[in-house]
C-alpha cells in the first residue's frame, strides 16, 4: 500500500527490483539513476561491499510526476533472492506497491531464478499479497550472453499468463527505462482505483 502524506501533498510508491544475486538489479537502479536529472532523484543508497554486491539492497528515490495534486514519489529498492529464509530482509517487502522481477537469461542461472522467483512469492503471500493480483513486470535481462533462454522457455517458465515482460540488457541500458515506466503505469493504475489497461 502507497503511502500518502496529505499534509505534504505526496504519495510515496514503493517499487521492489528482485531476482536471483548477479541478475543485473543493481545495474538497473544504476542506470536509471544516471539517467534521470538531478532535482528528480534522491541520494542512491547502496547497502553493499564492492567484493559482495548481492548482500544488501539499494534504495533510489524518484519523483516521477503529479497525481491529482499530489506529487508522485517512487522509492526503487533492489532485494536479492532468498528472501523467504530471510527476516531481515522481509522488511524491504512490506508495503510494496508494485515488483519487477529480473531474471537472467543465462541457463546456467535459470535454477536460481526459480529458487528466487519462488522464495519471492512464499515471502509476498507471508506478507497476504497475492501476486496475482499485485502490479508486476518481468524483466528478462542479460539477453546477449552466449547461453541466454529462449524468450518462450522464459515466458513458459515465469510468466504464463502473461503479463509484461521486457528483455534487457541492463548493463548497455536496454530495455531498463521501459520496465520502469510500465511498472510505474501499473502502480499509478492501481492507485488510482485499478482501472484495467
Ligand atoms: N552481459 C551482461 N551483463 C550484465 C547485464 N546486466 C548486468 N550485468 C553484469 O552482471 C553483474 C551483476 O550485476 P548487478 O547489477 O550487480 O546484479 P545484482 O546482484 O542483481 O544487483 C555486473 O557485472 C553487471 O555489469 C546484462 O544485461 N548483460
Ligand atoms: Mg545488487
């Protein structure tokens, strides 16, 4: 649920990247934030060590535009997966107003996206979200590894009902403003009383 401050005219949306440790989540927040101007973001926190850069998670504010008089402000947070075994960071989950799921397109990794795509939602339901009910984009990344998917495996595997998806390339910053911007619709959609696409 969003958090709105009346007396500042604000509405604070909480945005969660998760996916498997390595999956580019980082790189995302990275990007987004270089790209985006300076009086429209906050300070990138990132809680993480250059040798361990999974760890922790990060937080970048946004503010994306205005909403009925209100200021829309978007809190990114990237969260690594093993979450559900994982108290301390259960926290970063509650009040999320909308996920981004990044797989990495690598097949060696397509075992730790299920781990983490899984673990996400045993920690979501723990929390009484449904996730199919919860704004979600799927973000296939690293699609130019040698060993990448088919975009169908992909889809079959995460995504069967379809709901969007981009493939990304995270690191040259493909496809990384398009997810952000379709979870924001989904988030504002919401809001604004869940109006269908
Ligand atoms: N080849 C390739 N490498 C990527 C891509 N996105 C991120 N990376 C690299 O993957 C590594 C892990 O990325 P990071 O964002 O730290 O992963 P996180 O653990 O999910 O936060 C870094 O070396 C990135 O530069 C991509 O699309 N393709
Ligand atoms: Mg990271």
């Amino acid at each position: 649920m969003s958090l709105i401050n009346h007396a500042a005219k604000e509405v604070i949306c909480k945005v969660v990247y998760v996916g498997p440790g390595l999956s580019g989540k980082t790189t995302n927040i990275q990007y987004i934030y270089d790209q985006t101007q300076t009086q429209s973001k906050g300070r990138l926190m990132q809680l993480s060590s250059d040798n361990e850069r999974t760890l922790f998670y990060d937080l970048l504010p946004l503010s994306i535009g205005e909403l009925e008089g209100y200021r829309t402000r978007f809190h990114l947070y990237t969260l690594p997966g093993q979450i559900f075994y994982d108290v301390s960071r259960q926290f970063v989950l509650k009040g999320v107003d909308g996920i981004v799921f990044v797989a990495d397109s690598a097949a060696e990794r397509m075992e730790a996206n299920i781990e983490a795509f899984d673990d996400l939602k045993k920690a979501l339901e723990g929390q009484g979200y449904d996730f199919d009910r919860l704004p979600v984009v799927f973000q296939y990344n690293k699609r130019d590894v040698p060993s990448a998917v088919t975009l169908e495996e992909l889809q079959k595997t995460f995504n069967p009902t379809r709901r969007p998806f981009f493939e990304a390339s995270a690191n040259r910053g493909k496809g990384v403003m398009e997810t952000l911007q379709e979870i924001s619709l989904r988030v504002i959609r919401e809001l604004k009383g869940g109006e269908k696409p």
